[in-house]
C-alpha cells in the first residue's frame, strides 16, 4: 500500500502559523487603510489579531512588515529551484522571473492583494519597506546565481570572479525590480508584469548604451 507523505506546509502545526500571519497581514493592511500606516502600532495589530507583541515578532519584523507583507516579496522554493535548474543564457530574465511571480498577486482581483495594491499606491514610501522585506533572500539568490554562472558554457574566471558577476547581477535584478514596483505604484492601469517588462527594458537600454 502507498503511504501519502504529508508535507511539512500540510501539518497542523505549519497550517495554524499560516492562519496566524495571514491574520496579522490582513489586520495590518485593515488598519491601514482605516488611518493610514503611520497612525497604526503593533499593539493595534496584536489586539485586532488576539496575538501577544511577543508573538507578533515571531512572524514579524515590524510594523510595515506585517502592512506589505511576505507573500508578495519571497519567492517559493519552487521558483527557485526551476530558477537554479535552468540552462538559459539569460540568467537576469530567468531571476526576474524566479522573483516576480509574487509580486504580480498585487493585481489579483479579490482577497488581501487588492487592499494592499490600494494602499501602495496610496503610500508609495511602503515600497521601500517592500525592499527591506527582499534583501532577505539576497544572499540566496546571489548563491544560486554563482551555481548557474559556474556551469554556464561562457563562464569566465575563477570562484571569486563568479562570486563577483552572481552579486552584480542580483543589485541589477533589485533595481528593476525597485524600478518596477514604482512604476507600478503610479499607475492603475499598469500590472506589475507591464511595470516589470518596463523597468527591464530601461535598464538593457540603458546598459547596452
């Protein structure tokens, strides 16, 4: 008889800490659009939530953290992994790809995404919180970049040298991305994949100059 792994996301565990920050998310960006973020605490948010402050750091780093969230700025393992398995020459367009996919639920039709879209664009220095939020998976990214690099056929240089170009593409990945998110932001008609293919074609302007 097959015996059905259950994986980790799945357990009861894992799925009461997924209910808990989405509520604090959702509370969050609630309080946020009621009074606009400055006024907002994070005992505000622990109230509304029934968590302890104690608690909200476990899921949190701060305030504007819990308003802009996770889900729109780490990408999943997945992604990830198809990002380190490809063989593409284009190594910036594969991690654009890796690293937008969350971002484009801004544009989603229903659910938290579309309050958090209203209140971007309404608070656009939230964006910059946003950012803080991605340089949490830099390190990983610049990781994974390097192991493409290493095995790509137009590989130049040693280790350090690898190291170096898989860091520069990263800070060129966070500029578009920076770029984008803006570009976004002001914009109602734009999605964020418009603003990404955008901010992209600035830069290989610009580069290629």
């Amino acid at each position: 008889m097959q015996v059905m792994r259950v994986r980790k996301e799945d357990t009861p565990r894992e799925r009461r800490k997924r209910e808990t920050l989405e509520r604090i998310e959702r509370n969050a960006v609630a309080l946020a659009l009621r009074g606009g973020s400055e006024a907002v605490t994070v005992e505000e948010i622990c109230d509304l939530s029934a968590i302890s402050v104690r608690t909200f750091y476990n899921y949190c780093d701060s305030k504007d953290a819990a308003i802009v969230g996770t889900s729109p700025v780490i990408p999943s393992d997945d992604a990830l992994e198809r990002f380190r398995s490809g063989s593409g020459m284009d190594i910036l367009g594969d991690l654009l790809d890796a690293v937008s996919g969350p971002f484009e639920a801004l544009d989603a039709p229903t659910g938290i995404d579309v309050d958090r879209a209203r209140l971007l664009r309404a608070e656009p220095a939230l964006l910059e919180s946003m950012g803080l939020q991605m340089t949490k998976v830099r390190s990983r990214l610049a990781d994974l970049v390097a192991e493409r690099l290493a095995r790509s056929e137009s590989a130049v240089g040693g280790d350090d040298d690898i190291r170096v170009q898989a860091e520069t593409i990263v800070e060129l990945k966070t500029a578009i991305m920076r770029t984008a998110l803006f570009a976004w932001s002001r914009s109602t008609e734009r999605t964020f994949a418009d603003a990404r293919r955008y901010a992209q074609a600035v830069a290989s302007r610009h580069l290629s100059a």
